[in-house]
C-alpha cells in the first residue's frame, strides 16, 4: 500500500454531531406517536364490521368514513395526520399553524401531492375566540369542502370528558380539544367563513370509529 493511502486510512476522522433541541426531539416523538394512532384508527375501522353497530350511535349529520369513497378516505386520513402535526406545533409554538407552514413542511393535505389525482384545495385557517377552523376549498365541482372544528377550552371552565379519543384531544400542556372533521357535498361553492356550529349548515361529521365507540387515548400522556 503507497505511503499516502497508508497515511490516509489510519488518519482517524471526525465527524460533527449535533444534538437536536428538545423541541425537535419532542416534535420527532409525537409525530411517531402520532402515525401509529392514525394506524390504530385505521386497524379499528377495518376489523369493526360492516358498522351497524355504530351507525345505530350516529346522529343525522354524522357518518363513518369507511363508507365513503376512497378519495374521501384518504383525505379523511391525511386530515387525521395534520392536524396532529398541527397540534405538535401548537403545544410548541403557543399558536396555530397556517396552513402555508403545514404546507412548507410537506405536511398533507396542505401540501399537495402531485401523484394524486383530483381536485387540488385551498386552505384557509380561521379563528374567532376559542374556535378555531382549517378549511379547504375544491377547485372544481364535484369535490366535497372539508373543515376541521378545534374547540379550545372556555377559561375556567372543566373539559366535557377526560379521556382522549376520535373527538377530544389533550395537548402537551394538559388542554383538552374538542375536534371534529367535517365534509360538504357544495365543494367549491362552500362559504368561506368560520363555522362554530356545522351540522346547521349542511355539513356531516365524519368518523373513523364512532363517536366515543372506544376510550383509546390518542396523544402521549
């Protein structure tokens, strides 16, 4: 072996590593945490049957997304997934994330995917006192609007359950959400304003498994 490879492979080599902050390691944690409750949602609503059960539980405006077309179901899912992210960065930040951060960071459905497709959506996060909207638009007839509801806590004022499931998530500081995803047959035509009371307005609550059908916690304690 040459004097200079020699040299070069018992040289010993350094390699700088960095500690990641305890906000990134803590968003790394609940993003891990928060992929395998979308899994258990899933699991539950593919080994519950055909439903029946649950649908006698469901009121008017209320449905199981398993029955909807797979479109819906995928944004349905996604949906789940964002707005955990979107709860990870509200428990770090003290605020809501727009939905061009979400997008930013590649977090679906606020970031497009360009392998899909369909109707692409835009965005909007709204807010009035301690209720809170994600909105997306279609750009075409045909496709459903979505919203996510986020109720946060009045001050002072004692959370309406204390376990975690489909509808009520806890933030790191213990804050207890009511959450709720909704779809509305009008698409595009959708009013872009801050709802605070969906099934008045024609919209339908969807679920993976049923409204508290089972108390599984969905957020680290």
């Amino acid at each position: 072996m040459p004097a200079e490879a020699a040299a070069v492979a018992g040289a010993s080599r350094q390699v700088a590593i960095a500690r990641l902050s305890f906000q990134e390691e803590l968003a790394n944690v609940i993003r891990a945490s928060a992929s395998i409750v979308v899994l258990v949602w899933i699991y539950l609503a593919a080994t519950l049957g055909d439903g029946r059960d649950l649908k006698r539980t469901l009121l008017p405006y209320q449905a199981l997304i398993q029955n909807r077309p797979t479109a819906e179901q995928r944004m349905f899912r996604e949906l789940q997934e964002g707005l955990l992210e979107a709860e990870t960065m509200r428990s770090a930040e003290g605020a809501w994330p727009s939905p061009e951060l979400l997008a930013e960071q590649g977090i679906p459905p606020f970031a497009p995917d360009p392998t899909v497709r369909g109707a692409r959506y835009r965005w909007s996060l709204l807010k009035t006192g301690n209720t809170i909207n994600y909105l997306g638009l279609p750009d075409r007839d045909g496709a459903p609007s979505w919203v996510v509801v986020i109720q946060e806590p009045q001050p002072g004022v004692p959370p309406d359950q204390l376990f975690e499931d489909e509808e009520h998530h806890k933030l790191l500081d213990g804050t207890m959400l009511h959450v709720a995803t909704w779809s509305h047959a009008a698409g595009r035509r959708t009013p872009e304003r801050l709802t605070t009371v969906p099934q008045a307005e024609g919209w339908e609550q969807l679920y993976a498994v049923g409204p508290s059908a089972l108390p599984v916690a969905i957020m680290p304690q």
